[in-house]
C-alpha cells in the first residue's frame, strides 16, 4: 500500500535503486524492501497480524491465511472467465500497480502474462514470495498515506480492502490520480451479507449473525467490511467513465475456511469478546453451513472504469 513517508528504520532495498523505471529519489522517498524491521509481527490468539502500521487491517497474515487467500483468488479468477481483470484495455499494459497486493500471487500471475509490463504490488505485510518474475516488485506501504507523485500506471487493481479503509473516496481520488489518461481502474470487493437465493437459508442463521457482527465491529473503527454495493458510486465521484459492474456469488467454501479470520481481531479487539467465546460461535457457524439443505452464498462486486483520454479541468486528479 502506497505511502511516501516511510520510517526512518526501514531501509531500501539497494537491488530497487537501480530500476531505471522510477527514479532514485522517488524510489528512496516512497519505496521499502521487505526488511526484517517490517517482519517483526504479532501474535494474538494463535494467529499472527502484520507489524507495520499495526491496527490498520485486522485480519491475520499467517501461512493459514495465505492459503485462503490464494483459493479465493483462483476462485475469482475462475468467476471472471480465467481472466485476470475485466477492464478492456485497449493494448497489453506497460506499468500495473496491484494495491494490497496480499499474497502477490496476482500481481506475480500478471507479471507472467505481461513480461513486457512492469508491476509493482505494495501492501502493510511483507509477505510475499523472494523469488518472482523480474517485471514484478514489491513494496511495503500504506494505501491510506498520500501516494507519490511518478509515472502513472495503464491499470490500477484493487481488490480484497474490505475493513481496511477509513476513507474510501480518497482511495478512489487517489487511484484516478495514479492511473494514466486512457488507463483503468479496478476494484473487487464483498458485500457482508450471507443469504440463499432459494430462502434455504433460516433468518436465525449464526452466519447472518456473524456478519452483522462484523460489520458492527467494522463499523465502529470506522472501516466498513461491505464496499461492494458503493464501489461504483465512488468510482464516479472520483471522475472515471465507462464504469461497468459485475456481481458474482461466492459459495461457502472460502468462507468456512476463512471464519477465524474473519472475526477473530474484529471480535476481539473492538466488540471486547474473548477468544473461547469466538471460537464457540465460530463452530456454530460452521455447523450450520454444513447443513445441505441450506444454500448460502455471498456477492462480490467488481467495478471497472476507465480515465478520460482528455480533461477539461488538468486539476481533475488531485488527491
């Protein structure tokens, strides 16, 4: 995640100098290597968080969670046809930036697909792998912070910040101001509301309990668990055009295995529950979602909208 005052203890990764693609001072001013200082993490109840700018996402980083986090993203990219994005670029993209880019396997998997691109993931855990593809480059930072000013990216992804964010338009204003005339913009996220299309689903299900839970906990810090169904509204306020949105349904299976991290922090640490108390409602919820006669899903918004090629007012991007 992006952020231009990066602490003072954490140095520069002296390989990332020399990428001819963004300058020395820039690369200084904004950009962290994946030092030990940011490695330093936290445990709570079994599960670790991230260190850097510690309370910002309240989820756990650990080798558990990862796993979850690829399986929804091969989920994703089986729901979007086997496509990384949706946005219709009109030619292969030179610079994409994969912001909160988790686990890097999307930023990776694109760097496969475009050699010839470069692609920078930033997010607050450094946790993705050493070894990639030489296109692809990782940074430690805080989407939350004023991004930097450097060449804009033909395509900017955004995905999985439910929780996250205190200010969601500023993140949209400040996509736009990084994204080239021309260029898109894409943001996937949830929306916190387990149902059933069929009414299989009973209106005292734990799991719908669970997600008003959550959202309360999210709420309260100010950082809503369920963006979906605003994603589109914000894109058009920060100026994009061509927006389309896609909704798609998530079955239960990255849901069950994802349940402690869900709402273990949230929990915890907001709605002042203990850890037992977690962990019985947890099996609960699991045991309804067992149940076959009970169909749950839930949707995931995707929203895509382009920069105009030309702009009346050039102060239009400001952040």
């Amino acid at each position: 995640m992006c952020n231009p005052a990066i602490q003072s203890e954490v140095e520069v990764d002296p390989a990332l100098e020399s990428d001819s693609a963004l300058g020395t001072d820039d690369m200084q001013s904004y950009s962290t290597s994946l030092a030990s200082s940011v490695e330093e993490y936290k445990v709570e109840h079994g599960r670790r968080f991230h260190a850097y700018r510690e309370g910002a996402y309240n989820f756990p980083n650990d080798d558990k969670e990862q796993d979850r986090l690829d399986m929804v993203h091969h989920m994703q990219i089986l729901a979007k046809g086997n496509k990384l994005f949706l946005s219709p670029l009109s030619s292969p993209p030179k610079r994409i930036l994969d912001v909160g880019t988790g686990t890097g396997i999307w930023a990776i998997e694109a760097g496969d697909a475009y050699p010839d691109a470069e692609i920078v993931g930033n997010d607050l855990s450094p946790i993705q792998p050493r070894w990639v593809p030489p296109n692809v480059r990782f940074e430690v930072d805080d989407v939350e912070s004023d991004w930097p000013a450097r060449d804009p990216f033909d395509l900017v992804h955004v995905r999985y910040m439910a929780g996250s964010i205190a200010d969601w338009p500023r993140l949209f204003r400040q996509a736009f101001a990084a994204t080239k005339p021309g260029g898109w913009a894409e943001f996937s996220d949830y929306e916190m509301n387990y149902y059933s299309d069929d009414g299989s689903m009973p209106e005292d299900s734990n799991m719908k309990k669970l997600a008003e839970l959550l959202v309360e906990g999210c709420d309260k810090i100010g950082r809503t668990v369920s963006p979906g169904p605003k994603l589109k509204g914000w894109m058009e306020q920060a100026g994009f055009e061509n927006i389309q949105q896609e909704i798609g349904a998530f079955n239960f299976v990255q849901t069950y295995e994802g349940l402690e991290a869900f709402v273990l922090a949230v929990f915890t640490r907001i709605l002042g529950w203990t850890a037992d108390e977690v962990q019985v409602f947890i099996a609960k919820c699991r045991a309804d979602m067992k149940k076959k006669d009970v169909h749950m899903v839930l949707n995931f918004w995707v929203v895509y909208g382009q920069r105009p090629e030309e702009e009346e007012d050039p102060k239009a991007a400001a952040v």
